[in-house]
C-alpha cells in the first residue's frame, strides 16, 4: 500500500488546526465544531446544486462535490470541512447497483440473498479505478480550502455496509443481515473481509489525495 499511495504534497499551509489538535487528544483553546451533516438539505444553495442531477451521480462529480463541501463554510465559522460523499459508494465499486429513491433513501436494486450471490461482486478491486472520483473531489477541495480549516475523509464500517448490502437498503433491525451472521457464518467473514480490504486501501486512497 505504502508503494501506491505516497504523502500529499503542495497543499495551502494549515491556518486552523483546532480540530486536528483535539483529534489527537491535545488541549486547544476552545471545542471545535463541525457537524455530521454539515452539506446538507437545511441549505437552499445545497438543494438548488442537488437538483440538477441524480445523487449518485452528484457523487461521482468532483467539482460539485467540493462545492457542497465548501458550502456551510462560506456560511459558518465552523473548524474543519467533511467531503461531499456516501458510504454506499464501496458498494457499488464492488459491483452492485444502488439508487436514490426519493422518500425513501437509498436502495439496492439487487440485494444479497444466497450465498451465491457473493461470486457476483468483484473479489479484486481497484479502489483508485473505481473511487478515483472520491480522491478527485478531496484533491480538488484541499486546494479550494486555501488552508482554511482541515478536511475530513471517511467509509462506512465493514458491518455497516454489509448490512445495507443484505437488508437493500437502510433497517432498524437489520434482521436480514443478522440472520446471515449465524446461519451462514463463513460468508460472513468471507464478505465482512472483502469489505475491510477494500475499505483500508480506500481510506488510505483519500489520505493519499488530501484527506487530513
């Protein structure tokens, strides 16, 4: 990994790094804030850049991505910047189909049923082929922040995303994906291991494009 993915470089120097600071435990001058849904539809230029094209495919767009995160800032002095992304997107690098359904959420438009279903999804991926356009987004949007406040990366955890993968889409019990844990326990590991793999060198793929 270390070979494929080397340190970011010629990035704005760092004005504010209160959040970094307290991420690692360090005592800073006030609590820095930043919010979970910090892009988000509370925001009319959000829904009016949202509205020009599917969600997904909002994803897939570098430029628009960095313009949904650089948003709430333009507006709040807020402590740190959070990529425009979705969790679901490792998913479809593994070849699944997800769609946005209005009122409902995101959905799976064939979910894992049997076993079998797992020879579907791709044993091999390329994260930087498939998620490059998460790493474009981060790249771009390092660069728009000027240094301004740092920028955070993220992915949905292993068992987060095989549940959506087996439910079809968001659960309150996550029934489905529970039964698969204890009555196939060797697939389980088998998919819970796909996704881990897939997620470090994800991860590592947007610290190498700029995530901090």
């Amino acid at each position: 990994i270390c070979s494929l993915f080397r340190s970011p470089k010629g990035f704005p120097k760092l004005k504010n790094d209160t959040f970094l600071r307290a991420a690692r435990g360090e005592d800073t001058e006030y609590t820095p804030v930043w919010c979970m849904r910090q892009a988000g539809r509370y925001l009319p230029e959000f829904r009016e850049t949202r509205a020009s094209q599917d969600f997904f495919a909002t994803c897939q767009t570098p430029k628009l991505c960095c313009e949904l995160t650089l948003q709430p800032l333009r507006r709040f002095p807020l402590d740190a910047a959070i990529i425009f992304s979705d969790i679901l997107v490792v998913p479809q690098a593994l070849g699944m189909e997800v769609v946005m359904v209005p009122g409902k959420g995101p959905m799976f438009t064939e979910p894992l049923k049997e076993v079998e279903d797992l020879l579907k999804l791709r044993q091999k991926v390329d994260v930087t082929a498939e998620l490059g356009y998460v790493f474009q987004a981060i790249t771009l949007t390092r660069h728009s922040l000027e240094g301004k406040v740092p920028l955070i990366g993220f992915s949905g955890a292993p068992w987060t995303l095989m549940s959506y993968m087996i439910e079809g889409g968001g659960s309150s019990t996550m029934a489905k994906a529970k039964s698969w844990l204890y009555c196939h326990p060797e697939a389980s590991h088998r998919l819970l291991r796909l996704l881990a793999d897939v997620i470090i060198d994800y991860l590592v793929g947007q610290v190498a494009a700029g995530a901090q």
